[in-house]
C-alpha cells in the first residue's frame, strides 16, 4: 500500500541555510500586525510557517488576502 504523502502532515520544501530541500513542518498561525503601515493595530493576519526539520530553520510567509 503506496502513500504519498511522507511524515504525515509535513512536506518538503527548500531549506536556504541546508541549501537543499529538506522535511519541513509548515503551520498556519494567526499573528498580530501592529506595525503603523496603515494596517488596524489589531488585525490579525494569516501567517504560513514552516519550519525545516533538519537545522529548525523558520520561514514565515504573510498570506495575501483577497
Ligand atoms: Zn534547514
């Protein structure tokens, strides 16, 4: 029985300090933006985390909304 889909729930994406692409944890957070951009201090944004597996390497990624 084939699965495709390896460390349930992680995946593989390109880690820039391993320099390769290594199993990472990705979550979605819910973070506060308080930066005076024009942004509400209290809005909270989707945030896209992945963190590498193998040097725990975080990447954080604002997700863009509609
Ligand atoms: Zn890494």
């Amino acid at each position: 029985m084939a699965s495709e889909t390896p460390h349930g729930g992680g995946r593989t994406e390109r880690c820039e300090r391993c320099c390769e692409e290594t199993p990472h944890a990705v979550t979605v957070e819910l973070r506060v933006e308080s930066e005076p951009d024009g942004d509400p201090p209290f809005a909270r944004r989707p945030y896209r985390v992945s963190s590498c597996r193998e040097c725990g390497t975080e990447s954080v990624h604002a997700i863009e909304e509609p």
